[in-house]
C-alpha cells in the first residue's frame, strides 16, 4: 500500500519519496501526515519482501526502515538483512534505522556500514524531518555531480576520438576546457596567444593547436624568446647574412624560415625588443620580411602562436610592449590556469612522470595536493624524476617528494556568539573534539549526527567513533 499519494502522482508534482518499511500501520500512517505537511511523498511497505518490490517499480530518495517486523522479536536481525539488501541493489540510497534502545547496538554497526542515520521510536518529528530533508538534498547533490561526471567523460571520450591531443595528461575540468578551446580555433588561421605562469603547460596547447590546424603537416618551430639575448632574437626569428653582426661568419635561417607552411610558437613574447616588435607585426600582416644585413625580402607562409607569462596591457601602458601587436596576436587567447588551479591534473600527472612500474602511496598523493606548486607542472615533473630516482623501491613514499612540510593552520578564533567560558570552541579544526565540544555540537544539530559532524570537521563515522568511545548519546 502506499502514503499520502502514489508514486507515479508525487512524482508528477517532482515531489520526494520516502519508502516507508514498517509493519506498523500507525506508524506509517504517522509518518505519512508528517511527511505531508512538508511536501514529500511516502510509500508503505508492511514487510522487508515488499519494500524491496517496491524499490524495483518506483523511484524513491530515501528509505525509512524498522529493525523488526515479527511479533516478538526485537533482536533487530531482520532490520540488519533488509539493510544489507537495500544495500546490495542501491548502494547509493540512504537509509535511516527506526530503532528502539534495546538494539541500539544493531543500529550504530549498520552506521558504521553505510547507513546514514538512527533515530529512535518515538522520534522528534524535527529532528527527522530535518534529517531525511538534509539526506535528499545530499542525494540529489551527489545524482546531480554524477552526471555531471558522466557528461565530462562523454565529452573527452568525444574530444580524444575527435582530436589530436600530442599525449596530453589531465583530469581537470579546467584544463580539458582549454584543450576544447584549443581544437575549436586551431582550424582558423589566425594567430593565438597562450597566457599563463611560467611551467603551466602552454607549449603543450600550442602543439595541440599546430596538430588539429590545416598545416599539421608542416614544420612545428619553437623560439624561446626569454632564452635568447635581445641582440640575438632578430636574427633567430628572421635570420642573418654573413657578417650581419658580430659573429656572422655565414648566412642562417630564421624561424620564420624554417615554419613555411607551419606553425611557429613564440614563447614568453613579451620579452621581445621594441625593434623585433615592429618586424613581427610586418609578418602578421603581409608575410614579408628581410633577413638581417640583407635587402631582399622573403615571403613565407607561416601560422603564429605566441605564449607569455607577462602582464602584456600592463607593458602597454608602460611602452615596452606595441598595442597593435599586442591586437594583432590576441585574435583569440586562451588562457592556461597554474596548476593549483586545477588539481585534478596532479596525480595524473605524478604518474605519468614516474612511468610504468612505479606506485604512489595514498599519503605521498596527499601530499602531492596539499603542495601549491608554484613552478606548476615543471615543478611536478622536477619532484616525481628526484622521487624516482630517490625511492628504494617501485612504492613512493612521501619521504621520497622531498616537498617542504606544510605550515600549521592557526587555531579558528572564537566569535562572540561561540564563546562560552571553559568551553572549547567545536569549530576549531587544529584540536582533537574533546566532550563538550562534540555535545555542544549535536545540541546545535538538533541531535542530526551528520550536521555536527559537518561543523566539527568530521564524517559522520568518525563522530559515531568518538560518541561510542566517550558514552555520548544524542541529545
């Protein structure tokens, strides 16, 4: 039988539903004019057999189930076996135990395995409704991430079938919009500037945009500009003729040369001299140039990408850097976040620096994430080739990062409102919740275990730990 309403009407009107299991009629009845008053739909089930069932034909959010349900039996093992059924087929819906004192036992090792809460016979109706509200919203937050996650591995599935990605490693959301970005541009042919810090992985971008472009199959050329002398960055880009400058024995080619009919990524471009500035935006616009010392010009072809780690307005301003180049090269940007800014790329990463063979330790990975990584993914690369090398076996421990200790968090200061003398503040994450602090805590919840839990810092296991350990009973 079912509550207020079927099913199939509460689903209509986008209602909750809870499943009711109990053989108690009044019970379920009581729960339903409840439950009602605050717009969530009930089902009834009489028997464990039957809530299963109904389980099968409806959608529900939430299941409420006694721990007995024949005459004279309260060892509470027909709740434990419905529980691990539920468990078995929906491994995902919370449960809440309707117990009584005299199997309380029961109730908190069925915590301990999944369950999300107890109350006990008679219930606060507060207190419940605010549990089962609070474990909805939680369901419905944890579908609703689930398919964001499903979509996210629909798109790379899509991006990586679709694309060349040059071997590209991530996991973060953050970086798979940039590569999106950087296959939905690189078949336009006009240049893009690649901003980000220093190690973050903007050359990876660049050879993604050049192996998706219409020249693919022309030369890739690479030109640091921050690694070369200012003097010598002109010829390196548009090369020299012999005795062009000090040095000069022959003549050489430039880069631009050597892209014809490819791509050149220009990297930290804001290190270029004023005088190679007004050169390269010639190139952008006309595909023309001279060679040092020479007076011939030379048409080529070439797809320009440029990268830099520099406030490029702020050069503007400054007049170090040309605002029509700075246009020029800025038809499109992407922007590379620093690694902490995407920190599911990091153990992914680690990984694939250490190579097959090679493990990293859960407290190791910890530690990975916990790190702020300001040299970004060379820094990574850096600290997994020392650890691989360090390490005594194929396992690698935290010892083996070499990374600095992470710096003590200072103690929460109390607010006026939390302030009590002799009491010790429940939210201060840096101290073990003595007694008071965790008794504190669930009188402000209510008695919801898993609210407390969320202010002391704690899941919802490790507070039933330390209630059981001190003899604490809910409020």
């Amino acid at each position: 039988m079912t509550g207020h309403g079927t099913g199939r009407q509460c689903y209509a009107h986008g209602m909750p539903t809870v499943l009711i299991i109990d053989d108690n009629a009044s019970v379920a009845l009581a729960l339903d004019v409840l439950f009602s008053l605050h717009d969530i739909a009930t089902l009834h089930a009489a028997s464990p057999q039957q809530g299963l069932e109904l389980l099968t034909r409806h959608q529900v959010d939430l299941v409420l189930q006694d721990m007995n349900f024949t005459s004279d039996t309260t060892s509470g093992e027909e709740g434990v076996a419905l529980f691990r059924a539920i468990r078995a087929r929906h491994p995902d819906l919370p449960v809440i135990l309707l117990t009584a004192w005299t199997h309380l036992d029961a109730a908190v090792d069925l915590v301990k395995a999944g369950a999300a809460d107890y109350l006990a016979k008679p219930w606060d109706d507060t207190r419940l409704v605010a549990t089962v509200n609070n474990l909805i919203a939680l369901g419905q937050a944890r579908r609703d991430l689930a398919r964001r996650e499903q979509a996210e591995q629909r798109q790379r599935r899509e991006l990586e079938a679709g694309h060349d990605l040059r071997g590209m490693v991530w996991q973060d959301p953050a970086t798979e919009r940039v590569i999106h970005l950087a296959c939905q541009v690189a078949r336009a042919d006009v240049p893009v500037l690649i901003s980000g810090p220093n190690g973050a992985g903007k050359e990876g971008i660049a050879a993604i945009i050049q192996a998706n472009s219409a020249v693919r199959d022309g030369p890739f050329v690479v030109l640091n500009c921050g690694a070369l002398p200012a003097e010598l960055i002109e010829a390196e880009l548009f090369g020299a003729e012999a005795g062009a400058y000090t040095g000069a024995t022959r003549a050489r080619e430039g880069k631009f040369e050597a892209a014809d009919g490819g791509t050149l990524f220009l990297d930290e471009i804001g290190n270029l001299p004023l005088a190679g500035q007004m050169k390269l935006l010639r190139v952008l616009e006309t595909g023309r140039f001279e060679r040092l010392g020479a007076n011939r010009e030379r048409q080529v072809k070439v797809r320009v990408i440029s990268a830099t780690n520099a406030d490029l307005p702020a050069m503007i301003r400054a007049g170090t850097f040309r605002e029509d180049l700075f246009y020029r090269l800025n038809v499109i940007e992407l922007r590379v976040p620093p690694l902490a800014a995407r920190p599911a790329d990091i153990v992914p990463l680690a990984r694939h620096f250490l190579g097959a063979g090679r493990q990293l330790h859960p407290d190791a990975e910890a530690a990975l994430r916990a790190h702020g990584w300001p040299g970004n993914v060379r820094e990574l690369k850096n600290v997994m080739l020392r650890a691989g090398l360090l390490a005594r076996g194929d396992l690698i421990m935290t010892a083996d990062l070499g990374l600095p200790a992470p710096a003590p968090m200072a103690p929460l200061a109390q607010t006026p409102a939390t302030a009590r003398p002799g009491a010790t503040a429940p939210d201060d994450a840096s101290r073990e919740p003595d007694r008071d602090a965790i008794g504190l805590a669930l009188a402000r919840a209510g008695g919801v275990v898993a609210q407390a839990a969320a202010e002391l810092g704690l899941s919802r296991q490790a507070l039933y730990r330390r209630m059981e350990r001190l003899g604490i009973v809910r409020p």
